[in-house]
C-alpha cells in the first residue's frame, strides 16, 4: 500500500527513523540504534558500541566528571581505575 512521504503521519512516524545508512527502530523491549553511538561527535574517544557479548566503551576508557582520579581503563593487565589496578582471585580481591 502506498504511504505518503510528505507527511509527518506517514511511514517514518510509524517504523523507524533513517538517517544515512543508519536506522533507529525499536521493538516491545526498546530502542534499537543501527550502528556506534557518537557522543560529542567523539569517533575514538566518545564512540559507544555493541557486539554479541558485551557493551563496548572506548579504549581510552571512561571518566567522572573532570576527575581523572576516577576514569575507568582497561588493558592487558587488567581493569584500572585512576592509578590503581582492580584484581580478583578465589581468596579476595586486591588492588596494585
């Protein structure tokens, strides 16, 4: 059936949003972004993605506020926060 293209009642309203080659739709549990978020228009630092396993932040990590006391980086090592690595083992957790 044919749907007018003109008109803020047609199709675009009802299915999905197309913006390039990206598609913003949504389902019974949510909204659904086609593509890597982009935050402050950031493409390595603000640049928040997904794959099948896990939310994928930046590799330069993430901070609170100004603080760099308080950003969040990861590497070979492990999970680091500020200056301290966060380690965990069958005995207890630990920091280095």
């Amino acid at each position: 059936m044919a749907h007018p293209q003109n008109s803020p009642r047609g199709y675009f309203s009802k299915k999905r949003i197309d913006t390039g080659g990206i598609q913003l739709t949504a389902n019974s549990t949510g909204v659904i972004l086609a593509g890597a978020l982009l935050v402050n228009s950031q493409a390595t630092v603000g640049k928040i993605t997904a794959n099948s396993t896990a939310l994928v932040l930046p590799a330069t990590g993430f901070q609170m506020a100004a603080l760099t006391s308080l950003k969040v980086t990861s590497n070979s090592t492990g999970v680091k926060i500020g200056s301290l690595y966060i380690s965990c083992n069958s005995t207890g957790n630990t920091t280095t």
